[in-house]
C-alpha cells in the first residue's frame, strides 16, 4: 500500500485530485487510465475517491502514464514541467504508440521521413 503523506504537507489538497486535475487536463476516462494501468474502472474510480490505496506499482504507473511527478502529487515539491501539458489527441496518439508492434513503429518512422524529406 502507498504510503499517506502528512497532513501538513498536503494542505488538504489529496494527491488524488491533482492525478482528477490532470486527467481532466488531457482529456483522460476513468476507462481509458484503467486499461493503461490494466486494472478496472471501478478500482480506478475507488483510488480516485480516496477509498482505496493504489499499490506502489499501480501509483508509479498512474504518475507514469500521466506525466505526474511522484514527489508533487504527494508533497508538492516538484512542479510538472510545461512541456508535461498534452493535448488529448496527442495523448492518445502516445497511448496507441506504445501499442503497436515494432515493425509498424518503423514503417511509420520511414514514412514520416518520407514526409518530412529526410
């Protein structure tokens, strides 16, 4: 289980909804994280309330996937990097990236070189 960070440091702020904040950021279900982490939307939506503590692998995944920093989501001491704001569509387009198998992942880098004259 993850550990709970002070109250003190937590301003009553959760961490839980700054990982709410970002989902709604990038355009990011309940759903969509679910499948990247490979739990259920309802296990997602029960650490999202507050009502069950992520394991530490499910955390680093969930700040992984969002491009959240561990240490601001817990303690606010590391703010994300501007270059960490993503539309929804490159998201997804991200997301579907890491899907495919490597030989389509060439195929698409040799086209794009083709596209962009390299």
């Amino acid at each position: 289980m993850l550990a709970r960070a002070p109250k003190s440091k937590m301003k009553d702020y959760q961490w839980q909804d700054r990982v709410k904040e970002r989902m709604i950021e990038i355009g990011v279900t309940q759903s969509e994280l679910a499948n990247q982490l490979g739990i259920t939307q309802g296990a997602v939506s029960s650490i999202l309330n507050g009502n069950t503590d992520p394991k530490l692998e499910t955390f680093c995944a969930m700040c992984q996937a969002l491009s959240l920093s561990a240490d601001w989501l817990l303690f606010d001491e590391l703010k994300p990097k501007s270059s960490d704001n993503i539309s929804k569509s490159a998201y997804k387009v991200a997301l579907a990236w890491q899907r495919l198998p490597h030989n389509y992942k060439r195929d698409i880098e040799r086209a794009i070189d083709i596209l962009t004259l390299k």
